[in-house]
C-alpha cells in the first residue's frame, strides 16, 4: 500500500508486471528477509508483509508471512529485483478490503488513480502524467479475485472510485461530496477530476488556452476549486483562472481549508454546490452519524 502512494510509476526504477506466478517464492523465509533489506527506512514502516504459498515462521519479528492458497488472476505481482515481488496495485486494493474501513478503502483506491504521489523523504507532492492503475482496473480485478479475501469489499470500493486527482485534499473533497448518503457523503454526481476546458469562442478575451478546475460538472458547466495554501500558490493567478472561467460561462465554488475542515461549514457550501447542479439533498435518519464516521476515516476531524 505504502509503495504505491510514494512512487512515480512511468519512473525507471518502479518494479514493473510479472505474467507468472512467483508463489511459492522457494524459501520464503529468505524472501522475506530481502524484502525488508530492500525498503527504505525513511518510509518507517512497522513490518513488513510477506504473500507465502505455505504456513511459515519468519526470522524476524518485523516480517509477517501471509499464506496465500487460493488461484490469483494474471499479472497480480509486480517484480522488485530477482526473486523478490510486490502485489499489484490492484492486487493490493483487494488485499487493503480486508483491513480498510470501506471509506479508507475507497480513497485508497483513488490513491492508486491519481496523478501524484508523495516522495517518501520530504512528503512533497509530486505530479506524474502516468496512473498507477485506472478504476476500470481495479474493477475488473476485484471481480476476478473473488476468492480473495477483501474481494467483495474491494468490488463495492471501486465503484467510487476515480482518475485524475491531483492531491490528497481532492481526494477528501471529492468523497465527501459524492460518496453515497449510505456512507456519510453527500451523494452528488460524480465529478471529472482536473479534465482540461477549453475556452472556444471566448478564446481571445481569456488568459489561457486551457483550464483544468480541480473537480468539474461540464453538463453544468459547474467547477470547484480546492484554495488550499499547499495547493495554490499565486493566489492572483487562482483568482485570474477563475474570472476567466466565470467568463466562459462556468460557475465556480472555491473550498477552503477551513471549510474542509468544519462540518457545518461544509455543509453549507455542499447544499450551493447540488443547488448549481440542480440535484437535492435528501438525508435520512443516522446520516449525520454518517457523516461524522466518514470525516474521521478521512482525517478531517
């Protein structure tokens, strides 16, 4: 889970597909040994899991072995170095359903789709073109692997899932806006995450040949913008983008961190952004209770 979030995927030295079936890994007991040798301890991680074909004891308490006795579809492992694998991103999603309340879950799975990843020794974020893996993925995947444990979860996830997020706030907003009302968001449609707008007839009375808003409805022509302080820096730039998008004939909704954060605050700006959608929230008894679980899975408490 931790190598996926931290790597670039189109970068030379990220483990690529293997098409056969590395189980059983011989001695797994030195297998797993290499594996921890070869993370880096900047990542901190607490142990280290092994995928095993057989019951076994490993050397070291940081090891954990995971015996795995069931068929895994094509392409489940990806090769690190010479007899020493990594589970697939989609492999992973899967595995994570065993573990993962089903919000964290998603947001894993939107984790996998992104177009960043956050460098393990600074914890910046770094922008990359090529995804690790698409919700279609995923989707395919979980149904494939059904007797895999954290399939069925897995296979509910990854109907929320979506490409192209560009942060982890995104993520968060995102989720809170349209995960369904059953899971503590709000249910709106599901957005296009930082998909190009071209300007067309308004092309010579705007800035720029191209905009990209972080979450947008084009039936709508409805966009909203996240106004972290990490996320944009040139506030006059946001401020110019969305004056040239409003030119366009686009409504625009900034959320701030603030409003991220407070509950009442963004209740306030989710019931404006379905009144420009023209969708209507209708909640039903416990759904606050919902709401609060979902906020706390994300960390936004």
């Amino acid at each position: 889970m931790h190598y996926w979030m931290s790597v670039d995927p189109a970068s030379p030295g990220t483990a690529r597909p293997h098409h056969g079936n590395p189980l059983p890994l011989g001695k797994s007991t030195d297998a797993a040994v290499i594996v921890k040798d070869l993370l880096d301890p900047a990542l901190r991680f607490d142990t280290v899991e092994v995928l095993v074909a057989s019951r076994t004891n490993a050397p070291d308490p940081l090891v954990t072995c995971r015996t795995c006795t069931v068929a895994l579809p094509p392409a489940s492992f990806y090769k690190v170095s010479r007899g020493v694998f990594i589970a697939s991103p989609e492999l992973s999603f899967v595995q994570m359903g065993s573990v993962l309340p089903i919000a964290q879950l998603i947001e894993y799975g939107l984790r996998l789709c992104a177009s960043f990843h956050i460098t393990p020794y600074a914890e910046t974020i770094e922008r990359h073109l090529e995804k690790t893996t698409t919700p279609t993925r995923l989707a395919n995947y979980a149904q494939k692997a059904s007797g895999v444990a954290g399939a069925v979860k897995a296979r509910q996830a990854a109907k929320y899932t979506l490409a192209g997020a560009e942060s982890p706030m995104e993520i968060k907003l995102e989720m809170l806006l349209c995960c369904p009302q059953r899971l503590g968001g709000y249910g709106l449609p599901k957005p296009l995450l930082n998909r190009t707008i071209l300007p067309g007839k308004d092309a010579g009375i705007v800035d720029k040949g191209s905009y990209r808003p972080d979450l947008s409805w084009p039936d709508r022509k409805v966009a909203v913008e996240y106004d972290g302080m990490l996320a944009h820096l040139d506030v006059q730039q946001d401020k110019r983008r969305i004056n040239d998008l409003e030119t366009m004939g686009w409504k625009v909704i900034s959320v701030t961190k603030r409003e991220l954060y407070d509950a009442i605050l963004f209740d306030r700006l989710a019931r404006k952004l379905a009144k420009c959608l023209g969708s209507r929230i209708r909640t039903s008894a416990g759904w606050h209770a919902r709401v609060a679980q979902l906020r706390h899975d994300l960390n936004l408490q």
